[in-house]
C-alpha cells in the first residue's frame, strides 16, 4: 500500500470492520478541551471520550508519565510484579472500601473478572445452587459474552447463540421487583449507581438501601459497576461514596487512565481468596505504562480542588442547558450528576438524540447520546469555564437549527 494514502473516512470503510460508523470528522490534535480535525476546525469536547478523558487531552501530568515510564520499563507479564501498579493499587485501597485489587484492561474486563469472583464465591461457600445473578433492565457491562448478557439490552446480546444462564433481569429503581426476585440462589446484584448507556439515569436512595439490606439477608454479594461513574465522573472518587451503602466489588476504568487502557476490580481480601492462582488472569493487566498513568490520574483527580470543581462545573452545564430549554423547549427534564449529565428530549423531539449529536458537530462541539433519547455530555472533569461558555453557545446553535427546521 502506498505510503501516501489518503487517511480519510472511506479508508474505514476499506479496511476496518464494518461494527462502527464513524463520523466524517478524524481529530489529529487535542489540548485540554479543544480538538482539532485533519482540517484544522476547532471542536469543543463535551464528549471526553465518553467519560474516558477525565483531565480532557494531552494534560501535562499524564503526558510526563507516559514519557518517564516509557523510558523504564513497558511489559512484565504476571510471573512477576511492577512498582506503578504495587503504588496504583496501593492508592486505590487507600482511597476507597477496597483491601485487593485485580487490574485488566477495560471495563468489560473488569465486569467480567467481578461477575466470575461473585460465581466462584458463591460456589466455594454455600454450594453450585447459589449461582444467579440480578441485574437490570437498560444496563450496560461490556461486550464480552458474559457481560453484555448480564447487560440489560437484549440487541447487544442476542444473535450470538445460547447465552450464559441464571441472569435475572429487573426494572431498575424498582424496590418492589427486587425484593420478589432476591432469593438464597441470588449470588450477586450488579448495578450501576448511575446508569450511563441506558440513559443517564440516578438510582433512588431507597433502591440502594433495598439492594444493600437484601443482599445481606440472602448472602449475596453488590458489585457496583462504576466503570462510567468512577474517578471523580459524579464529585466524589467513586459514585458509590455519594451514596448510603458500600458495594462488595466495585469496578472501574475508562477514567482511571484518562485515555491510556486500563481498569481494576476492587474488593476486600476475604471474597479476594476466592480467586486463587490460576482462576482468572489478563496478560497486560497491571502493565507499568498503565499503572503509571493511572497513578498519575489518581494524584491529579482525587483532591478537594478538582472533586469541588466537578460539582460547580456540573451546575454551570446544568444552569447553561437549561437556559437553552427556556427558549426552545426540546427537553423534559437535566438529569444526571456531576460532570455525567443526560438532557432528555421532550415528546415533540424523541428519537432524534443523533440528530442534536450532528448539529452538534456541525458547530464545533463533541457531544454523545443514551439511547435515542438523551443527549449525554462528559466533558474533562477540568474543563475551563470559559470552554464551557462557549461548547453550550455552539450546543445552542446546534438545537436552534433543528428547533427552526
């Protein structure tokens, strides 16, 4: 192939599998919350890489580490261990509920690793009965087989044969069907504090304190999938701290490396026994040029200015959008928390979140959607006011021209 190959959006077509559909728009640069394209247009990111880029694009910390570690050590398989990620893991106990860490290398991973660590405690202490595992309607764990079908959206799982079995899927926030579904067979409730894919939804206080309250009765275990909601995303490190109980196993990544791959599952030592050498492994988790960034996030995100900063961004992005409902009243409600906000189109506009995603980019914003009808921003945890300003005056452009079309 010839080295001067035009790189544009047919080349995806030409060589890629066709399970994505980009847009048109391929960034070459990024710096803090502004993008640039091939063309050089200027985008602000509301976006973050859907939740990933937590301290936006190129932050110089994150940039220091890759080089410094870069320059030491890059791969050890799990024969042997690696100071960032004894230092990594470390931080993350230090800073949550977790006495043991297993690191992977996306969210998928790390749901997977916590769903099979819930089955094989169940099995080691109360028998191969105890083994379902509930979980809720418009959830979303990830694409490997065993997630996307604990994931409530059945047109991510279906088509791919006979799914894994004793999956048990409930309305979420639903305390009265979760209480007739709980039983002694009930291994593990796997939840979302923040359902981000299924369309930016807060869990009630209440249905977290019945989740907690029965799985305790029925010896099951909570896994907390805060793979979205993690790393400062709501205010607080991890979302489960905003709330009144703690979970068993909590996972998460996208954030946790700010744009470098990686994840971990957390836990405390007594269900961490439960697997042992040889059950579970990933051959680049806890990879040195991940931990180091990880690290590296962790110092930046997890303190008082950025955490506090997270909640007076929120109410900027929350008081801008909903002075642009006041005047074109596309939307039925802000919801969300944190720098995790989904604006819900009202009757006259359901269905059309791509629409506002395209007119969107059209004026220079990055913006996502969950589902069909919600438009989802997740911009930079330290995303200056002034890119703020101007990403919801470029969003208003784009919502006016489909409110006058």
């Amino acid at each position: 192939m010839s080295v001067d190959m035009k790189l544009n959006r047919a080349q995806f077509d030409a060589v890629m599998v066709p399970n994505y559909a980009p847009a048109a728009v391929i960034p070459v640069r990024g710096e803090g919350s502004r993008v640039w394209d091939q063309e050089g247009n200027e985008f602000i990111d509301f976006a973050g890489g859907i939740a990933v880029n937590c301290l936006g694009h190129c932050h110089p910390a994150l940039v220091n580490a890759l080089k410094t570690q870069g320059e030491k050590l890059w791969h050890l398989s799990n024969v042997m261990t690696n100071e960032p990620a004894l230092e990594l893991a470390t931080k993350l106990v230090n800073s949550t509920f977790a006495e043991r860490v297993y690191f992977a290398n996306s969210g998928a991973e790390a749901n997977e690793a916590a769903l099979k660590l819930a089955r094989r405690y169940a099995l080691e202490k109360f028998g191969a009965e105890k083994d379902e595992i509930i979980a809720f309607d418009k959830a979303f764990h990830g694409r490997t087989f065993f997630t996307v079908s604990v994931g409530g959206q059945a047109a991510y799982s279906d088509g791919f044969g006979p799914k894994p079995q004793s999956i048990t899927h409930l309305p979420y926030n639903d305390v009265a069907a979760l209480e007739a579904a709980v039983s002694d067979k009930t291994c593990a409730i796997m939840l979302e504090p923040l359902q981000g894919e299924g369309g930016i939804i807060n869990a009630d206080p209440a249905f977290l304190k019945a989740v907690r309250e029965l799985a305790n009765k029925h010896n099951a275990l909570v896994i907390f999938d805060e793979v979205q909601t993690g790393v400062g995303r709501t205010g607080e490190l991890y979302a489960y701290m905003g709330t009144d109980i703690v979970p068993d196993i909590l996972t998460t990544a996208k954030a946790l490396g700010g744009g470098f791959p990686i994840a971990a599952m957390l836990t405390t030592a007594e269900i961490a026994e439960h697997l042992k050498v040889g059950t579970h492994g990933s051959t680049y988790g806890g990879n040195p040029l991940a931990c180091a960034i990880g690290n590296a996030v962790l110092d930046v995100v997890n303190t008082p200015e950025v955490l506090n900063g997270v909640k007076h961004r929120e109410q900027l992005l929350r008081d801008g959008l909903n002075k642009i409902n006041e005047k074109y009243h596309v939307f039925s409600e802000i919801r969300g928390k944190g720098l995790l906000l989904g604006a819900v189109l009202n009757e006259q506009y359901q269905g059309r979140s791509r629409d506002f995603l395209v007119a969107s980019v059209a004026e220079g914003l990055m913006s996502l959607m969950a589902g069909a009808n919600v438009v989802r921003f997740a911009p930079s945890l330290v995303i200056p006011e002034a890119d703020i300003a101007e990403g919801l005056a470029r969003f208003e452009r784009a919502v006016a021209s489909i409110a006058a079309a």
